[in-house]
C-alpha cells in the first residue's frame, strides 16, 4: 500500500510541475506539446537522450532551450520548485558565478531575472557543455567556461552518472559509472584574479558533492561573495564543517531548504548572505 502511495504521489508532483511549465514558461503552443510529450515519455529511459527544442519565457525575455528529454528533471527543479528563488535582490548589473551549469536551465533562470548580469558559467562535462554553448549561444553577458572548480587547479577523473546532472569529481563507493573524462580544474581565487572580477553579487553551486572544495578554492577571496545559493550533498560533504565555515567567513545568514527528491537523493538546498 506505501508503495502504491509513493507512486501515486510521485505522478501528482509530476503532473503539477508539468502544469506549471505549461501554464507559466512554455513561449508557444509548440513548446506546450512537446512538454506535454516529454512528461508523457517519462519512465521510458530508451527516450532519454532524445534532444528537444523548447522555447521558454523567463521573465520578459524567451530563450531558445536545447535539451535532452532526461534534462526535464532539472528544468522542474529550477522553474517549478524554484530551487535557486534567492531571497535577496541583486544590483543591477551583478556578476554571477555559475558553477555547475549542466546545459543552462540555471543560467536562464537567472538571465530572465537579472539581463544584465556579467555572468559566468562552468561545467566540465562534454555532454552537458554541447547543449549549454547552444542555450548561450544568444546571451553576449555570458562566459563559458569547460571546466570544474575545486580548491587546487590541475586535473581530475569527471565520473558520469546515469543522467547529465548526476556527473561527479567524487566517485561514491555503492555507485557504478557510465563512463568518465579527465577535465580541466581552476580555483576560484585564480579564476576571478585571471578575469578581472573584483566581486561576486551571488555564487551559485550545484556540483554533485565537490561543493567545499570550490568554496575552499576561494581562498581569502570568499570575502569578495556577497550570497551563495546551491546544494550541499549529504552522503559526500560534512555539512556541519561547510556550514561552519562560510559562517566564519562573513556569512550571517544562512537557511536550509530541503525540495522533492531532497531525502532520496541525500541533499539539500541552501541559501548564504552576508545580511545582518
């Protein structure tokens, strides 16, 4: 009986987050049927990796958005749960640090809000990098950049993880791969000396359990953030020590959020400022 329950209040949040893409994000009658045919492909894997156009209004601009089908679980996650809402308004004109950007479903989030950012995104995945070079295609703000932040530059093994928001520096024991590339690493520290960025308004992480490192590879920059939103990965990060630390590092106020798959996936959703 749990388990007739658990489906049947998993297909409800699916048919709700569906609705709201429909309803709020889909720019035309043809993107609304091809997410209608996406949800209704979920739960057949041999679609996964099926590319999609879509085109999605996010505040007053509309993106051209090229997808896989699978990718439809952090689109849900971004639009619908709103895991990056930040509490906070930023300035106009704000530098954003993307890390982690996948195929660019954060990066419109925050484009639709913010089209005036500087904005700079990474990701080390080849995959994942194909179809965000083509979401950014359009978008003069933005940097991209192929490559993983941690707290040392150099080179580390990138593990694949079944779908494209699941790859990982960090192997997790009871995990079986889908393969694996080597990717370039930088810190932070080096990354905003190189760009010429004096200050980040708002450092997004959403790197599958490398999240204190890439904090860690800010060094004394850390003082140049004014707010981080991301993940911290429970089973692969010691919250306590990460939270500890950015406390210590200027940052008063911090909150928890925990989302949909937050429990089965071992992670939460967090939020950092340095509000008094």
């Amino acid at each position: 009986m749990r388990r007739i329950a658990n489906i049947l209040t998993q297909k409800l949040f699916r048919a709700r987050e569906a609705l709201t893409l429909l309803t709020f994000y889909a720019a035309d009658f043809p993107t609304r049927a091809k997410l209608i045919r996406i949800y209704a492909q979920l739960g057949q894997p041999q679609h996964y990796h099926d590319e999609v156009e879509l085109n999605l209004r996010i505040g007053t601009l509309v993106f051209h958005f090229q997808m896989r089908v699978s990718d439809i679980f952090i689109l849900g996650e971004i639009l619908h749960e709103k895991q990056y809402q930040i509490e906070w308004p930023l300035e106009p004109g704000a530098t954003i640090v993307d890390l982690g950007g996948n195929v660019g479903a954060s990066m419109i989030w925050f484009l639709g809000q913010y089209p005036d950012a500087d904005y700079h995104v990474f990701e080390p995945a080849l995959d994942n990098f194909y179809f965000l070079e083509r979401n950014a295609a359009h978008c003069p703000q933005v940097q991209l950049n192929k490559a993983a932040v941690g707290s040392e530059p150099g080179q580390m093994t990138l593990y694949h993880g079944p779908f494209g928001g699941m790859h990982s520096l960090i192997k997790p024991a009871d995990w079986q791969t889908a393969g694996s590339e080597t990717v370039p690493v930088v810190t932070l520290a080096d990354y905003m000396q190189s760009s010429g960025i004096n200050h980040i308004g708002l450092l997004k992480i959403d790197i599958e359990g490398a999240e204190f490192e890439a904090i860690r590879g800010l060094g004394s920059r850390i003082a140049d953030v004014d707010m981080i939103v991301g993940e911290v990965h429970d089973d692969l990060v010691d919250a306590d020590s990460f939270y500890q630390y950015i406390s210590k590092s200027g940052f008063t106020k911090i909150s928890r959020q925990t989302f949909h798959e937050g429990a089965k996936e071992a992670v939460h959703g967090f939020q950092a400022t340095r509000l008094s």
